[in-house]
C-alpha cells in the first residue's frame, strides 16, 4: 500500500556523527533489521559524510564502512537500502560497489548552489537501476528561488524526488515551508526535508515541509544526528499518527527499538547544549561540531565566538581544514596558548 508520507531513516548515517563513526556490522544489523520491521521507506547506511568520507578530514569509521553497507543491505527485506553520497567524496565506481552489495538507493547530496556537480551521479544511479534523490545541503544560505533552480537541475539529471535539508539546523518553520513550496511549484516529482534540532525545532519544522506538501521526511531514532541531532523518528511517528497522517509506521515498535536498541549504543544524551545550539543560530553545517570542539580546546578559544565567525564567514561542507586555522588566529589574537598534541 502506497503511504502519503515516507519515511527516511538515517540513524545508520547521520548518526553516524553522533557516536564517532563506531558503529560496527553487528550493531547495524540490530538496528537496519528493527527499522525494517517498523515501517520506514528507506533506511540510509554509510559513513555521517557519505561513502567515502571516512578520512582524516571528516573522521574515520571504526569499523569498515563497505562492511557495515554489506550488514544492512543483507538483513533489509521489505525497505530500501540507502546511502548518501556526496561528489568528490563518493564516486560513481563506489557507487557501483554498493550497489554490488545489494543497495537499491542513493541521495546524491550537494551545497543547495552546486547541483550542476551531482548529474553524472545520478545519472549512473538511474543507470544501474537505483532509486536516486537529489540532496540540497545548506538551504539556508540561498532564497528559494535559488533552491528551486537548483533543484530543477536535478530533476533533469533523472533524480526521483528532491530533498531539501537545513543541515545547519538555522531555518524556521515559515522558511521551510516558503522553499518547499517554491520547490514543489518547480519541479514535477515529490519533494523531501531533511531537519536537523540545534534550534529544537526539528519537530517543527518538518511539520511544516510536510503542511507546505512534502511526501518525504527524514528522521532518525533517538534524533542521533550531528550537531544537535535530527527530527527524533519515534517521535515524530507518534505525532503523525496523532495528526492522522498515513505513514505506515509502528509506533510503539520504533519507540521499543529507540529505547533498548540504540540508546545503549549513545555516547553522550542528545541534547542541545551550546555549542549545537550556536550551530543553529550562526547558520553553521552540523557536522561541523566536533571538529569545532576539537579546534576551541586546541586553541583555547571558546566554541561559541568560533562557531559565530565560521556563520559569519558562509563556510560549507568541505572546508573543515579552516576550523583549525580560524581557531589558530583567534587564539593568536587573544594570546591563548595551543594545548600540545600528543606525539
């Protein structure tokens, strides 16, 4: 039965961030095998930054990630398989890989103004059979007519729906719904939102995409996700059904796996503390946050002043290599003194 709302969920993938990248085969596999039996359309498996993204720069995976893919995609009987795939972190040869593996979709994830870069990508993903979405990271930064272009580009390339997110958690309900709007008047295939809380507003806002005419939303289990987290899946189950709005998902299921499943597995309470909290503020990509507090206790600098300068100077995804020098020229400015790293 076709369901008005599907649901995304990431807890394998954004939440990746949330614990370090330590997931290993057999936590996957508790955790892809109890969401498949809850309902959710898609359950999204790879490292927090895409295949690929275990590196230096972004943090390596504890575990390897083809391995981890392997676990989900081999125990997932009724939902689809997923990864998230950024250009010039992902490739089309690992795309080819993972889809070897038994993945049966991709979301193809650029900055909302570089969707000219994700055509060859989704192209190979329609070509191999795959079920493909054009990913907008950062929708903030743009007005809505710049969303909708870019997401037409995307339709053109062949993706199946379009999914705005507002990585850096800084949008509010009316501005999420003016862009899903704008988007849905653009294009002719559905339309997705991807949230994140560092406001405490995930809840909301997706509400707001879903008012404003999204059919995909994403989610995750205990809102594991970088930054302050994402849209909590358990709950946002229980408020659509509340709302009477059809998503096929067991309520009470998401909430026991939730409780006895994951939470086990959490480093630290997801919850909004200062830093998340300046991430929404400054308009600052989520999973910026750990090498943000990595560089202000490097540097002595405090994380807040250093998340407000990286918002002020429009930094995206990809240049996590400027926290450390931001933070370096602050401390040098305030004669902070670098901690030593061990040798």
């Amino acid at each position: 039965m076709a369901h008005s709302i599907h649901i995304i969920d990431t807890t394998l993938r954004d939440g990746s961030h949330a614990v370090s990248h330590s997931y290993s085969p057999d936590q996957v596999r508790a955790i892809a095998s109890q969401l498949d039996e809850s309902g959710v359309f898609l359950i999204e498996v790879s490292h927090g930054d895409g295949i690929s993204g275990s590196s230096y720069n972004y943090g390596f995976n504890k575990h390897d990630e083809l391995e981890l893919i392997a676990a989900a995609a081999d125990c997932v009987k009724k939902a689809k398989t997923g990864v998230l795939l950024l250009p010039g972190i992902g490739t089309v040869a690992d795309l080819k890989q993972v889809r070897s593996l038994g993945v049966d979709a991709v979301r193809v994830a650029t900055h909302a103004t570089e969707a000219d870069i994700s055509a060859q990508h989704i192209s190979a993903a329609k070509e191999l059979g795959m079920f493909a979405t054009g990913f907008l990271m950062m929708a903030h930064m743009v007005p809505p007519e710049k969303v909708a272009e870019q997401a037409k580009l995307m339709e053109r390339y062949g993706a199946d729906y379009i999914n705005i997110a507002d990585s850096a958690g800084y949008l509010l309900p009316e501005d999420v719904a003016v862009r899903i709007r704008a988007v849905r008047e653009a294009v002719s295939i559905p339309v997705g939102f991807h949230a994140h809380n560092n406001l405490s507003l995930a809840i909301a806002n997706t509400l707001s995409a879903i008012g404003s005419g999204a059919s995909y939303v994403d989610a995750t289990l205990r809102g594991l996700g970088a930054g302050a987290g994402n849209a909590q899946l358990e709950v946002l189950a229980g408020v659509l059904q509340r709302k009477g709005l059809d998503t096929g998902l067991d309520f009470y299921h998401l909430m026991d796996v939730a409780e006895n499943v994951v939470e086990p597995l959490m480093q630290r309470p997801q919850v909004i503390r200062s830093a998340p909290l300046m991430l929404g503020y400054a308009g600052v990509y989520s999973s910026f946050l750990l090498h943000v507090y990595r560089a202000a206790d490097r540097f002595q600098v405090d994380a807040r002043d250093l998340l407000v300068e990286i918002g002020r100077r429009g930094m995206v995804g990809g240049q996590e290599d400027k926290i450390v020098e931001i933070a370096y020229l602050m401390a040098q400015k305030k004669g902070s003194v670098c901690k030593q790293e061990p040798v």
